[in-house]
C-alpha cells in the first residue's frame, strides 16, 4: 500500500511525455518572458497598501528591513526552485517537483493545494481590479448598477460583471497562446513599474529625515488571544508576537512575504521555455529580486514622507501624497493598480492551468484534460474550464470572504520543494543539473524552517480550512486518482509481463 502511494515518477519519463504530440505545450519563452511573468504577477496591490498598513501597526519605518527579510526567505525558496526547474522541465512546478522526488501521494496533495490556491488568488484580484476600475469610473461620472457591482454593499442580487469580464477575456487570451500572453504582460508590466518609479522618484523629493525617527520603534508586546483568528503559534505555545522593536521587524517580514507570493508560478512554465536549464533560474531569481528592491524603495520613501504613525491603513501611499499637498498622484497609484492587477490574474490562472494540465496528463484527473489545442498548442481544456468557474466565483462572492483565505499552501509548497532538493539530490545524483542550489542540505533546511515559521504564524481558521480541502483532496485521490494514474497502471503491467515471463520459464 505504501509503496503505491510514493511511488515516485522518473525524471526521464517526466521529460519523454512532454514529447507526445497531443499533450506536449509549444515552447516559445525566453528568460525575458519568465522575470516579466515574475514581476508581473507578484507587483499588485500589496506595494500600494501592505507598505503603509505593516509600517504603521507592526515596523515603523524598519519595515524596510522586514521586506529584506522577506526577500532573503523567498530568495531560500527560488533557490530551490530553480535547481528543479531547470533540471525538470515540465508543467506542473512543485507537483511535478514533488511526483520526481516525494512520490505520488505527496504530489497530489500539492497540486490539489495548488489548483486551490491559484483559483482563490485569481478571484480576489479580480475582485479588487473590479473595485479600482469603478473607484476610476466614479472620477469621471460613470457608474455601474448596484446589482452589477458586486455584492460588496449589495442588498439583493448582487454580481461583479467587471471581475467576471476580467477573468474571461484573461482566459480567452491564454487560449490563443503562450507568446501573445507574454506580450500582453509585458506591456502592462512595463506600464505597472512605470507607476512604481514615478511614485518612488517623485515621493523621494519629499521625505522628510524627522520621519525617520525613531527608525526602529520601542517594543509593544501583543496580548495573547484564543480566537479562531489568533495565530497557530499563539494557540501552541502562548506566545504571541511583539509589534515594533527588532522582533517587530520579524512579525512584519511574516506579514509582507505574501507580498511576495508569486515567483513559484514562474516555474509552472518551464516546459513552454525555449532554454529552460538556462533561462528559468534567471527568470525565477530575477524577478525576485527586481521586486525587493522596488518594495524596499517603496517602504522607503512611503516611510519618509509621512511619519508611520499618521499613515492611513487603506491607502497609505496615495494618501501621503494628498497629505502633501499632490493628490494627482493618488490617481496615478489607482491606474498603476488597476493595470497592474491584469497581469497579476493572467498569471495566477495560467499558473493553475498548467498545474491541473500537469496532473491530467499523469492521469490523477481525466485525460480529457491533457489534450492541447491542435492550433495554438495551449491546454485550452483546463484553461476554458477553470476560466469559467473563477468568473462565477468572482463573480458572486464579496472580496472580504476571498482575502481570509491565505496562501497556505504556497507556503506548504515552499516546504515540499526545498526537502524534494535533498531528497533527489541524494536519490539521482547522476541527473545533470545546469542549476544547483548552493550549499545543500544546509540552504534547503533553512528555507524549510524560515517557511515552517511563517506557517506558523498564520491563523489557525486557515490552517482549518488548509484542512478541510486536503480532506477533500485524499478522497478524490483515492476515489479516482490512484487508480486511474498512468505511472501505477504502467508499473502494473510491467509486474504482469515479469510474472508471465516467470510462468513461462518455470513450464
């Protein structure tokens, strides 16, 4: 029984069902593509509110340092990634980094959790997109009906048409193809980064060193909690994490990482990367660190023009800038999120696309998903299907019930990818590796328990629901999956064909 359930997947083979042509993806991305993908999908919202909101409850204006910490925990995790996406190159990121390495049990708990993940997160931007888009229309006098506008605030029937529209034209898009995906992303990333230096270049004029001061605020310790809310670690052990000081610091690093969730879905593409050995690391730590940087000059000026303790929570950053006199700018933050947000929702639904395609053509969902399109060669199946279940999503349910669930399993993800580096490293020693991760095992432990402490401080209602849907994830498996995977169905016939062969020898 055991054994079946981590059963592991050959790399080689991994690489061989790539090439059948009915279930093999174009490959048209260059190392280009992949940091735009990167820096596409993990710039959203968070630089224009998580900033402000971390600095004035949690850091001050060290809130800084805690997006280098941040940074340096995310850079432990792209390490890893990068070795198994250029060592394996296939759709699929830490599912099929999991299958090559953990076995099939493990893996199908990650892109069970994957497929989650990616659909709540493609809603909830959605739904913020949909929130700045009317924030705009209402500048000019145009609004939408209320029962069009979302059930935010709806007393009766109440559906995002925009949020929905979003989704579907996205979908629409990644149809078509991977390459013209790119090019849409590319302009709107250079669009997005424009924003981001124009308020960083024009916010610096007016920072103010007395804001600075104190740079790292006198401790507040946290009373501790026993609500559903609370976090894990709290329930656990009783301790509850301090605001300000150096652990401040700490406690806002856990808080703004999930600004930078979003990387890892570079690696979902890795079997459409026309040099993936080459390009996905560059590509994968690329992005990464075009990104810090930006947050950090962000947390910077944001920081120095206004003192932490007058920043608005909501919008701290188009809101400093109305403080001083320049409310133009606020407009700008609004259209530089707005656009932003496009890419953000492109990229977290092809993430889960090419995850849920991984896992068809594995045979733990139907094999009707696997197919690509005979013309543009993209898995429009899975894309079509999940498309249309993230518009009704997004299009029925109020962004205060998406944003509580959190990236959980990204995180879960972070844990799997880094043990799946030792463990293969010590299994296949003879695969060629173009990328190696640096210092293993040593950097991969760490990177588990820099993760494994920001899990822990989570709420424990999410660490519940996490719950719930792995629950749901086993019962599919073992329902469907286990016995319809291609890997198993293979190993038994090789085991007939072995005993047959022992029958004939003993006649």
């Amino acid at each position: 029984m055991s054994s079946t359930l981590f059963r592991t997947k050959k790399v080689e083979q991994s690489i061989l069902d790539t090439e059948e042509p009915e279930h093999a993806l174009k490959k048209s991305l260059s190392a280009l593509d992949l940091t735009v993908f990167g820096v596409g999908v993990i710039i959203g919202t968070g630089i224009f509110v998580l900033t402000g909101k971390v600095a004035k409850e949690n850091a001050g204006p060290s809130v800084s340092l805690a997006f280098v910490v941040a940074g340096v925990v995310c850079a432990l995790a792209a390490l890893c990634y990068a070795e198994f996406a250029s060592t394996v190159p296939v759709a699929g990121s830490a599912y099929t980094f999991s299958y090559a390495s953990l076995g099939e049990l493990p893996a199908w708990i990650i892109g069970w959790d994957l497929v989650l993940e990616f659909a709540l997160g493609t809603a909830v931007v959605a739904v913020g997109w949909s929130g700045y888009v009317r924030s705009l229309m209402d500048n000019v006098g145009w609004h939408m009906p209320v029962a069009l506008g979302g059930r935010e605030g709806a007393s009766g029937f109440g559906f995002d048409i925009l949020a929905s529209a979003l989704v579907l034209v996205i979908t629409g898009i990644l149809v078509l193809g991977m390459k013209l995906s790119a090019r849409v992303t590319e302009v709107v990333v250079a669009i997005k980064v424009t924003v981001v230096l124009i308020v960083i270049i024009a916010g610096a004029f007016f920072i103010k060193s007395a804001n600075y001061k104190p740079f790292i605020p006198k401790t507040q310790t946290v009373e501790a909690g026993s609500s559903l809310k609370a976090p894990l670690i709290e329930l656990m052990f009783g301790w509850a994490p301090s605001n300000f000081g150096a652990m401040g610091i700490f406690t806002a690093a856990s808080v703004v990482f999930f600004a930078f969730i979003g990387f890892d879905v570079v690696a979902t593409a890795a079997e459409e990367t026309k040099n993936p050995q080459r390009d996905m690391p560059r590509g994968i730590l690329g992005s990464l660190l075009i990104c810090t940087v930006l947050y950090v000059a962000v947390a910077i000026v944001v920081t120095g023009m206004q003192h932490y303790t007058q920043l608005s929570v909501d919008a701290p950053l188009a809101d400093a800038f109305k403080a001083i006199g320049h409310p133009w700018y606020a407009g700008v933050i609004s259209f530089g999120a707005a656009v932003g947000l496009t890419t953000v929702c492109m990229i977290l639904l092809l993430g889960q696309s090419r995850v849920f395609f991984a896992m068809s053509r594995d045979g733990l969902l139907p094999r009707f998903f696997s197919r690509v399109h005979p013309r543009y060669k993209t898995p429009h199946r899975p894309t079509i299907l999940l498309g249309v279940i993230i518009a009704i999503l997004a299009g029925f349910t109020s962004l205060s019930e998406l944003a509580e669930l959190v990236n959980i399993g990204t995180l879960f993800a972070f844990v799997v990818v880094a043990l799946g580096v030792i463990i293969l490293r010590r299994t296949r020693p003879d695969l060629h590796r173009a990328f190696r991760t640096p210092w293993v095992p040593f950097l991969p432990i760490v990177s588990v328990l820099a993760t494994l402490w920001l899990m822990l401080n989570l709420p424990f209602e999410t660490w519940l629901r996490f719950a719930i849907w792995m629950v749901i994830g086993f019962v599919v498996y073992f329902l469907y999956g286990r016995s319809h995977s291609r890997l198993g169905r293979h190993q038994e016939t090789t085991t007939d064909e072995v005993l047959k062969g022992q029958s004939h020898e003993a006649q």
